[in-house]
C-alpha cells in the first residue's frame, strides 16, 4: 500500500511536472530578475534617479498648491504624489484625482504633472481616466520584467489566474518531491557531476529541490496567493460577507477612506508632515503621498514608506495640520495575526526584507526555481529515450529539447537582450517612446529563437548558440555604458550602477566559461567514440 501510494504521488510530480515545466521556468526565471527590478536594476535603468538630489518637502508643497490652482476643486479631493525612486516613477508625479469622473468621463479620471527629478521642470502632463495614465506610464528593462513576472503581460484576470495556478502547481511539486525522496539527507550531498549527463542532471535535480524546497514552498505559496488574490479571493469574500458587493468590501478594508469635505479653508502642512516623517523614521524612504481634500479642514494625509525596522510597507497617517495619527499596514489599522500574515506575503515573495544580501540570496534561490521543473522535464525526456524500445525517437528527442531550449533560453535571451538594450534607448530614443520599443523588442526576440528550434540542427549546437549570444549580450552592458552614459564603473558616480555593470560583465565570462567546457566534453566525447571505431 505504501509502495502505491509513492507510485501515485510519482505520478502526479511528474505530470505535473511536465504539464507545466516551461511555464513554470519562465514565470521563476522572470521573478529571479523581478527580485532586483526595484529598485536596484530600476535605478540602473533611469539616469534621472541616479543623478537626482533629494527634493526639498517645501519644494514639493509649492508645486502641489501651485497646480492644484489649475484643476477643477473636485480634483482636490485626492492628491497623489509619487516622489521619484527606484520603487515607483522615475520623475516626480502630481496626479490629481476625481474618483467619481467630471464632465467628459464616467470613471475615475485625472490630471497629472511630471516633473524633473533635478531641475523640477515640467516635463510632460496628462488628462484622462487614471487607468489609462497608469498604465501607459514609461517602461523600462527592470519594469518591463517585473509586470511580466506577475502576468505574463496576459493582463487581468487571465495573467493573474495563470500565475497563481502555476504557484499552487510548483506548490503540488515541491510536497510531493519531499514524498518521493523520503531519503533525502541522503541525497543532500550526493552531486555525481562526472558520471555523464543524465546522473549529475538527475542528482542536480534532487539537490535543489531538497535543499531549496522550504523557499520552493513559500514561493508557491505566496505566488498562488498574490495571483489569485483580486480575481478569485476577493470576489468569494465579497459573496460571502457582503453579498458580492465588492465595492463594499473594499470599502470595509481600505486604509484610505473617502474625505469629508467641511470647505472650510486650512491649509495643508505637507512639508512639515514630510519633514516630520524624515524624522520618525530615518531608515525608511518615503515612497509617495496621498492628499485627501488638499487645504481643507478635514483634510488628511497619509505617506506609504518602505524600509526601516518594519518588514512590510507601512502607512502613515497624519492630519493635514501636520498632527502625526499612528503607522499602520497597506491594508489599515485591522487587528489580527491574519492581517500580520497578508502583510508579509509581498516581502516574502520578493525578499524586500534584509537589504541587498537577501535579494541576492533569494534571487540564486529563484533561479534553482526555474532550473528544477526544466531538469525534470530533461529526466522524462532521457528517461523516453533510452533502452531497447524507447517510447520517444531520436527525431522527437531532438524536436523536444529544440523547443525546450528555444522556449525557455530563449526566454533567457530576450531579458539579457533587454539591458544593453536599454543603455542605447537611454542613450537615442525619447521617453514617451520607450514603451513602443521594449515590448516588440522582447517579445521578437524570444518568438525569433523559439523558431530557430524549428531547423533541424543538433540541440547541442543550439544550446551553445544560444549561450553564446546570451554570454555577449551580458558583456556589452558594460562598454556600452562606459561610451554612452556618464554614470558607470570608471567614473564611479554610482555604486549601485558600477556592480550592476560588473556583474552584468562577470554574468558574460560565465557564460563563456560554461561554453568552452561544452565544447571540451564534446571533443573528449569525439575522441572517445573515434577510439571505440578504429578498435
């Protein structure tokens, strides 16, 4: 009975496994990256932020009262400002927001002003629904990965759904491997890397499942929960405490209610609840603002921060006199271990708690992530293959491991093609530009080396091209931002920019080492084939 139920839970990894491998590799390759998009490679990305100095909060409070005279009162209601960072926007935004339309339109709709994060000159403006303006806001490499990561680029709730699926399926996986491999602290050592292939891929296999499976576990978990979350999770709450009346559950739990307007004039001390805030907590970065009812004398603001002694982002609330009210979660002041629970989620799965050593750490987990479906895959593949009545040809052998490789290291390729990608549109196309390029750009380049596996070449010669090239994309990063922008590793004007340069070349040379050591074990392979021949 034991032994069955072990043949079942096989069954089961290994379906799943292969229902899902590429999927699952490239939604763990995509969050590895999505890990430092923000704000790490996001800085990298955007010589504003790098070269910007903090702005002065009595700075920001002119420009809010200044075009706040210039909207319609209803726009007063709900101020946002976003302060340029690596977390948000790359310019400082003033986005004034009427959440019950004007005139023109029936949805929420806003007038937004960006501006220079150094000079503070306007730099480009909108008015139209707020959806619309989010959405189209300017893309770059780090937040191109990061939006793909989370769906696909399929939108809602498609994407949404998908991922969260795809979190449950790694979840599935990674319980029914601790299952299989009941021996396990046996096999946490055992690495046979010159045994041939099949051996150190199966032992590779084991290795990172076993080793990694609590973070493999937590990263389905919360992955399934954040991408089931607003398409399916929150409309069975609404149904079962509000009957289905979504607007009113988020109503319930938002930490930001609707503002009382008393129209009474008084005005709002924005930079000295800016200043206050600073002051508070020093370790933290003030991400944005929010303004409900600006100048008035109900009015109230609450900051969003992000570092500091607290896990989670937090929420401050202050009255518009500047009286500091308390710090609470993004999702209000609600009490409960749940709450605690859902607010550690986000950081969990992107490992935005520690500083820079932990988004390393969870970034080399990640791309383990990524590496144990498609080993898996690669084991049912040989598996088929071999012995005396292989279920699967030589020709299918070869079509399979094409479309893996075309699939999921083109996928690889497409992101590396991103970087120095993003030096020369820094460098030559504009801004409001910037989202007609990276999208066609990652997306052909993947489609065009998923077709290459259609030819019918040896995958091996397949896998060393596509190593190749990602290898030389890797290392063009470097002089490429050494030629065309002022900030990199011999002009040390950023740290940040000059390891990421470095890294990005160190990425490069690894590939090349991987690449000759191919080529090494495939001669040593020809010759050892020669020498059974003329025996």
């Amino acid at each position: 009975m034991k032994s069955l139920t072990i043949k079942k839970l096989f069954n089961i990894h290994s379906w799943v496994g292969v229902i899902t491998a590429v999927l699952l590799f490239i939604v763990a390759f995509s969050g590895a990256i999505a890990v430092l998009s923000r704000p790490e490679l996001k800085i990298w990305a955007n010589p504003e932020i790098q070269q910007a100095p903090k702005i002065p909060a009595q700075a920001i409070t002119e420009l809010v009262n200044q075009y706040h005279e210039q909207v319609p009162a209803p726009f007063g209601e709900n101020i946002h400002v976003y302060l340029p960072s690596g977390h948000n926007t790359h310019l400082l935004t003033l986005l004034f927001e009427s959440h019950h339309g004007d005139d023109n339109y029936d949805q929420a709709v806003a007038h937004v002003f960006q501006f220079h994060p150094n000079t503070l000159a306007l730099q480009s403006t909108y008015y139209g629904p707020s959806q619309t303006f989010y959405a189209e806001r300017k893309t770059d490499a780090a937040s191109f990965i990061g939006h793909f990561h989370a769906d696909l680029h399929l939108g809602r709730p498609i994407g949404l759904i998908l991922t969260g699926v795809l979190g449950l399926t790694l979840l599935v996986s990674t319980l029914t491997g601790l299952f299989i491999h009941r021996q396990f602290l046996r096999q946490l050592f055992t690495f046979r890397r010159h045994k041939g292939t099949s051996l150190w891929v199966s032992d590779g296999h084991k290795v990172m499942g076993i080793w990694g499976s609590l973070f493999h576990g937590v990263i389905g978990f919360t992955g399934a929960f954040l991408g089931l979350a607003t398409v399916i999770l929150l409309p069975a709450a609404a149904l079962v405490s509000f009957g289905g009346d979504q607007d009113k559950l988020v109503e319930t739990f938002t930490a930001i209610p609707e503002p009382v307007i008393s129209h009474q004039y008084q005005p709002t001390q924005l930079a000295d609840i800016l200043a206050d805030a600073e002051q508070r907590f020093a370790d933290a970065h003030i991400l944005d603002a929010t303004i409900m009812a600006h100048n008035d004398a109900n009015s109230e603001v609450y900051l969003r921060l992000l570092g500091g002694e607290s896990v989670a982002s937090q929420l401050l609330h202050y009255h518009g006199d500047g009286e500091y009210i308390k710090s609470m979660s993004s999702f209000g002041d609600i009490p409960g271990v749940s709450i605690k629970v859902l607010e550690l989620l986000f950081p969990l799965h992107f490992g935005n708690f520690g500083g820079i050593f932990i988004k390393l750490v969870w970034t080399a987990l990640g791309l383990t992530t990524a590496l144990l479906p498609l080993s898996g895959i690669m084991m049912w593949l040989s598996k088929r293959a071999r012995g005396n009545n292989p279920s699967l040809s030589h020709k299918a052998y070869q079509r399979w491991n094409r479309f893996i490789i075309g699939s999921c290291g083109g996928l690889v390729l497409a992101c590396m093609l991103l970087f120095p990608a993003q030096v020369l549109i820094n460098a030559y196309v504009p801004p409001t530009a910037h989202n007609a390029v990276i999208g066609p750009l990652f997306f052909y380049s993947w489609l065009l080396w998923l077709l290459l596996g259609a030819l019918p070449w040896h995958y091996h010669r397949y896998f060393q091209a596509t190593l190749a090239c990602i290898g030389s994309l890797a290392l063009l990063v470097l002089p490429l931002n050494v030629l065309l922008s002022e900030n990199h590793v011999f002009n040390a004007g950023s740290l940040l920019v000059s390891s990421i340069d470095i890294g990005f070349f160190a990425i490069g040379l690894g590939c090349y080492y991987a690449l000759r050591r191919l080529y090494k074990g495939a001669a040593t392979r020809s010759q050892l084939v020669n020498q059974e021949q003329q025996v």
